[in-house]
C-alpha cells in the first residue's frame, strides 16, 4: 500500500515539513494519515450533531481528536480562532478555507472563501482545505478561485487538500456525484489544478445511474478496493484521501477503510461515522481504524 512521499516535495521545505507533521509525526504516520474533519455545522447544519449532541463542542472534537489519535482536526475559521488555541501543538489543524450551506439548491453549488491562507499560517494550522465543485455550472468560478488559494498556498509554503467532489445537475445528468465516471474525473481535475491531496468519496455503483454515465463508464462494477485504485491511478501520484459519509455500522466501516487503504488511498477523513458515536465508541473505533493502518503498512513494508 502506498503512504504520503515526501520527496516530491523537495524543493517546497514548508509544504514538506507540515507533510511530515501530518503524515509521520502525528496519527498512524508512516506516511498515512487520519483525519477528523468537522465542518458540518456549516455544511449541513447543527442536525448532524443532533444523534450524539455534545459533538457540538469544538472542545469536545479536539479532545476526541487527541485521544482518538488523528493526524489532524479540520476546521472552518470561526470555530478554529475561537477554541484551536490551547491544542496548538499537541494536534495539527487543517483550516478549511471555503464552505457553504445546504440550505440553497445543490445544482449550481459553488462554495465561497471563508478565510485565507494567511489565517491559516496566523493559526498555526498544518494544511488548507478547499472545496472543489467540479462540473458545476458555476465551475469557472471556483476554477478562478482555487487559483487564488493555490498561489497564496504556494506563497507560505502549506499543503493543499482538496475535497474532489462532482456536484450539480450535469454531474447528475451523467450519472451523478457518486458515479465512478464522476469522481475518478474530479479526483483528475484536482490533480490538474495543483492538489496536494485530494479527497473523494467512494464511488457507488447503482445501475439506473450508472447507465447515465459515458462509455465504458455505464457499464464498469468495481469493488471498493478496485474502485479507489481506479481514483488513485487518474490522481496521477497526487496521495488520495477517503471520506466516511453518512453515518455506517463499525465493521462495515472499516472493511470500506481497509479496501481503501488497499486500493492505494493514504489516509481516511471520516467525520459524521466519527463524532456521530458517543464519545467512548468514537475512541475505540479511531483506535481499531489506527491499529488496521498500522498493521496494513507493517504488511506493505515486507512486500
Ligand atoms: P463525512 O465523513 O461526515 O462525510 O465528512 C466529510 C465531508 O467532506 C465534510 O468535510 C463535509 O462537511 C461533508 O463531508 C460534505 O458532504 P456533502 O458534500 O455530501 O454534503
């Protein structure tokens, strides 16, 4: 299984050294990572906190984050100036830097800058994260935006992580958000325009959608290992991050971590099968997710 390498970062010292921090000071290490991304107060609203309500807490999050052992917290700007201070240090920070509401229609999504790459540096985080609507009818806008964020990136030296994700009513049209034919094309699109990382969801395969999607697309099954290998190969060397989604039982969720991680993924971003657990589950399940990396990269480092 692959892991984050740092030498094709070389020339970039800052990007490299918060590289090293999040994928090999902190979390599992070794070169994968483990995040816990709570941005959902913002992108779905206080709902998503409402099946476990002390999640609500950034408190309680970094706390969950510590203990669970992550490579990093994801935060919008609000929520990170206000409570990120007194972890500074003991648990890396990736500032999300655009966001939106779910509140309007989602075939036109394009998700605005909420902070800058400067906060980021002011508030010590590690990375940015930016939301990518790729094939969005408003799509040259975001293209034109993440420009902005890319140079500013590159200017002080932080990784970017970019959220791949194909929404709006012409991805629908072809087959939907969660079409391998959408994603694996984001995850390119990513890649194309200068992610550091890149974070999918994983591809589902439903045949009235599916038959929406372009040759050979409207016909191809994978499994989950073959269908993040397929991402991981079209993210041309760029390392793949895999989002959890909605809320799933433990067993299933880790058997789709480990075909995630077999498949190549270096790392997982699960948020709501995280902090949607009382806070005990949480921990065991981040400590049994820990452990299942730990044992695969012992595994990949005999082969
Ligand atoms: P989950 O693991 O809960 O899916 O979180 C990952 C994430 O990317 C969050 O950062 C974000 O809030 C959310 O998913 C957006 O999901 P969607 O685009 O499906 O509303």
């Amino acid at each position: 299984m692959a892991g984050v390498d740092l030498s094709r970062w070389a020339g970039v010292p800052g990007k490299k050294a918060r590289l090293y921090r999040l994928f090999y000071q902190f979390g599992p290490g070794d070169g994968l990572g483990m995040f816990l991304p709570v941005d959902h107060g913002l992108e779905h609203g206080p709902g998503d906190f409402l099946p476990n309500p002390p999640s609500a807490d950034p408190d309680y999050i970094l706390r969950l984050a510590l203990e669970g052992r992550y490579s990093a917290v994801v935060f919008q700007y609000g929520i990170a100036s206000r409570y990120y201070a007194p972890f500074a240090g003991r648990i890396p920070l990736v500032l999300k830097v655009n966001g939106k509401t779910n509140i309007p229609p989602a075939d036109e999504p394009i998700s605005p800058l909420t902070s800058t790459v400067e906060d980021a540096v002011r508030l010590g985080a590690d990375a940015v994260g930016y939301t990518l609507y790729v094939g969005s009818p408003r799509q040259d806008e975001d293209f034109r935006q993440f420009l902005q964020v890319r140079r500013e990136a590159e200017r002080f030296g932080l990784p970017v992580i970019v959220w791949a994700y194909p929404r709006g009513r012409y991805v629908e049209e072809k087959g939907g958000r969660d079409s391998l034919y959408a994603i694996e094309y984001a995850a390119r699109v990513a890649a194309e325009l200068g992610a550091d990382l890149i974070k999918v969801n994983v591809p589902e395969f439903v045949p009235e959608k599916m038959a929406r999607s372009p040759k050979p697309y409207d016909s191809t099954v994978l499994d989950v290992k073959e269908a993040i290998a397929r991402v991981v190969w079209a993210a041309a060397g760029v390392p793949v991050l895999v989002s959890g989604g909605s809320k799933i039982g433990d067993e299933d969720l880790l058997a789709r971590a480990t075909a995630s991680l077999e498949g190549g993924a270096v790392g997982l971003i699960f948020g709501r099968n995280i902090f949607q657990r009382p806070y005990d589950e949480a921990v065991r399940l981040s400590h049994r997710i820990f452990e299942m990396m730990r044992t695969l990269r012992t595994a990949g480092a005999k082969v």
